[in-house]
C-alpha cells in the first residue's frame, strides 16, 4: 500500500497540474486557460479585433469605402483573386481595407483573413501585378493548413499567441471574443503593424505569392521583386514593409541570415531569381502589367486615391 506521505505528494502534484492548466470563473466552473485554437477561433477573434479597429479611427484612418467606393471595387475584386486561392477561402470572412495614410508604405494582416494596406503603399505600387503578389504574401500569414491531422496556427496567429499569451494562456484571445478583454483587444491591434516576421516566414510567404501567381493566373512574377528593387533604387530608408519583413541576406553557408539593414535586399532577391526559373519557368506567359486584368491599368485606379 502507498504511504501517507506519498499519496499527499500525488495530490499536491494533482493541484498543481490543474492550477497550471485552468482556471475558475465566477460561478466555480473549471475553465481551460490553454484551450487549442482552431479555425472558427481564429475567425472569431479577427472579426473581434476588426471591429476594434473600426471603433478606434484615430488609430486607424480608414480610407472611406462609401466615398471612394471605385477604388474599393477594384481593389476588392484584386482581393478576392488572391482569396479564392487560399487554403481558408471558404473558412474565414475576408476583408480588406485602406489605411488613408501617404507618408507609410506597408501592409499587415490580422488572424482571420483581415489585411490593411497604405494609400502610401497603394501610391508606391507601378501595377496590377505588383498589387496582387503584394496581396498574396500578406494572405499567407492568415492563410492556415486545414489538411487532416494538421490544423496549424496561422503564421500571425502564432506570433500572436507568442506574444500575449504566455502568462495567461490562449484562453485571453476568447475573452477578447467574448468582449471580456478590451484593453487586450486595443494592445494586439497597435502591436500587428508593427510584427516583424522571422526571415524563414517571409521567405515563405514571397514563395507562397509567387507560386498563386504562376499556377493560377497570368501575370509576371516579377512583382514583390520590383518594390524591393524601387525602394532601394529610390533610396527610401523608412520603408515600413521592409522594415517588419526583414529581406536579409545569405551568410556564409547560403542560408538567409538576419540584417541589421532593413534594405539590405541581396537574399529575398537572391530566391526569387532560383523560384522564377524553378516555379514559373522560362514558358510561362505573362499579360502585359500596365493594362490589368479588369478594363484600366492599375494607374487609372490609383489615381482615384484622395
């Protein structure tokens, strides 16, 4: 028989472990302060946060969608071409919206398919097919695989659960859902734009960009490669997309190496030349980007921009 003193060990044990792993509410109930997060979780807690930056303006000045209803048209149907291929496209409400700020070239991604991007970066962009791969890349952090027995986080999800739940558990981000959270709710919109990814994600994502790009439509895959090369050309060394998706460079056993210049470029385009001849090939055919896929160049929308 187990001593006295050994089944007062394994119940002091058997505390600690439900202590650590939950939690009481109000009313006495065992609460799960670590619970999975799955998709409809993720969706949720985008809706939530969206609707968080639509009751803080100050923090976030949307570009009108009534008053500048063509251009959201446009850039909704760009959008959409970006979304119906994704792994979520039928899982997830996505929505995208104009940030009405020139002096910031950048664009984000919240959980659930949200994506926000400048009229500074809007303005910056020469094409359609710029714009699309722009579009493309930020989808991947959303983006999550739902393939049986997988069910992973989405890249901004996992920064996110990274970031804030640490000391109290995933269950903060369903108390935001359940508007238990609001001062959360308000720190998670004002840390998104400024995430810096880690090297190997936004090599992904460009990879995941240029791969939409030459399976499913006819565009050039030159787009992603063209902003980094006219940000240096132009010499902008406050480019906030560069900046929170760090390019790097190749160190000396060729992989991607952290830069302490957000414009050092070298090993974002050093892939891109290996994934053009690879993924695309040398026969894929490709529109001509100053015409666009939808009836005016990209330069005619652009200039409906206040």
């Amino acid at each position: 028989m187990l001593s006295r003193n050994l089944y007062k060990g394994l119940f002091a044990l058997l505390t600690m472990m439900m202590i650590l792993g939950t939690g009481c509410d109000s009313g006495d109930n065992i609460v799960d302060l670590n619970p999975i997060l799955s998709s409809e979780d993720e969706k949720a807690l985008g809706d939530s946060l969206y609707g968080t930056v639509l009751d803080n303006p100050d923090l976030y000045p949307i570009l009108n969608p009534a008053i500048n209803s063509e251009f959201y048209t446009y850039l909704q149907r760009a959008f959409e071409m970006v979304v119906n291929q994704t792994n979520m496209q039928d899982r997830f409400d996505w929505r995208i919206l104009v940030i009405e700020n020139d002096n910031m070239e950048t664009a984000f991604t919240f959980p659930g398919g949200k994506v926000f991007i400048s009229t500074g970066m809007l303005k910056f962009l020469e094409n359609e097919h710029q714009l699309i791969q722009l579009l493309a890349h930020e989808a991947y952090y959303a983006d999550r695989n739902e393939s049986p027995g997988i069910g992973e986080l989405s890249y901004v999800m996992q920064k996110l659960k990274d970031e804030f739940a640490n000391t109290s558990g995933t269950r903060v981000f369903i108390d935001i859902v359940e508007n238990n959270a609001p001062e959360t709710a308000l720190d998670i919109i004002t840390t998104i734009p400024d995430f810096s990814f880690e090297e190997f994600a936004v090599l992904d994502a460009d990879e995941y960009a240029l791969e939409m790009i030459c399976d499913h439509y006819l565009y050039a895959p030159t787009g992603l490669r063209k902003i980094i090369e006219d940000a240096n050309e132009q010499g902008i060394v406050d480019f906030k997309w560069l900046e929170i998706r760090p390019p790097g460079q190749p160190n000396g056993s060729g992989e991607i190496a952290q830069s302490s210049d957000p414009l050092s470029t070298y090993g974002r385009l050093q892939a891109m030349n290996v994934w053009d001849i690879e993924t695309c090939g040398d026969e894929n055919v490709v529109i001509d980007p100053t015409e666009g896929a939808q009836g005016q160049p990209y330069s005619f929308y652009k200039d409906l921009l206040p």
